[in-house]
C-alpha cells in the first residue's frame, strides 16, 4: 500500500511539472505571457474588487514569495496591473488588475483553457476527475492548515 501511494505521489510531481511545463510553453509562444503572469491575472481577474494585497496574492499564486515583487514589479512596468496603497493601513499595497490585464487574460485564457484539456482533463473521465478533485481537495485543504498554523506560531 506505501509503495502505491508512493507512487502516486510521484505521478502527481511528474503530471504537475510535465502539464505546467506545456502550458507555459504554449502560453509564451501564442500569447506572449508566462504562466505566473497568467496565474497573478486569474487570481486578481477572481478576487473582490479585481484586486488583493501582496500577502494574499503571495498565497494564492503558484510562485515563491520572494519572486512575485519582482514579478509584480515587471507586470506593473507592462500596464498590466497597479500597485496601490493600502488606505486603512498605510504599510499594505494593494494589487490591482488594469484594464489592459483583463484584456490580456481575456486574450491568453482560451490557450491555456484549450491546454488544460489537452494536457490534463481529457486523460480523465467523470469518475476519475470526481475521485482526483475529492482527493487533491482533501490534501490541499490539509495543507492550508498546516501553513495557517504555521504561521500562528510564528506570531503573524
């Protein structure tokens, strides 16, 4: 049974860096975006107002903490989105999506759409994406109590 699961999570890896590359590719070269681009829009594209603070952009998206200033920083430079102060609290920014960013997203969203299910979705069939979607729910929500935890004992 360990060996099994194991093996699933090696699958897992293998999928996630084989698909994510793909779609990064594809995304580059048709649209003229990288794929943490794409996610900092969806993400933003999703949120209330179409905007988030960088500590909560920072958790949402697929890349490390430490890259997404300099990410956010380059899509700033691109009009893309705008970084505003945080009026209640002066020491927060805000991330806001521009209007040139949902024309962006609304452009690449159809590519990457088409590559998510060329890549990913059509290996599955509707009981296989239930018992996946159910199973990665689980492990997602699990780890998302172990991060807020984490950071409670650290006092943030």
């Amino acid at each position: 049974m360990a060996d099994l699961r194991m093996r699933a999570w090696r699958a897992f890896l293998e999928a996630h860096a084989r698909v994510t590359t793909l779609l990064e590719d594809d995304l580059r070269r048709e649209r003229g975006l990288p794929l943490a681009w794409y996610d900092v829009l969806v993400q933003l594209e999703e949120a209330e107002g179409h905007r988030l603070r960088m500590t909560e952009l920072a958790r949402r998206v697929l890349i490390s903490k430490s890259g997404l200033t300099r990410l956010v920083d380059r899509m700033v430079a691109d009009g893309l989105v705008n970084r505003c102060l945080d009026d209640a609290d002066r020491r927060g920014r805000w991330v806001e999506l521009t209007p040139a960013g949902f024309e962006r997203l609304r452009d690449a969203a159809p590519r990457h759409l088409r590559g998510v299910r060329q890549y990913f979705t059509s290996e599955l069939d509707e009981e296989a994406s239930g018992v996946l979607a159910a199973a990665l729910g689980r492990i997602a929500a699990k780890a998302e109590r172990e991060l807020a935890a984490r950071e409670r004992q650290r006092g943030r």
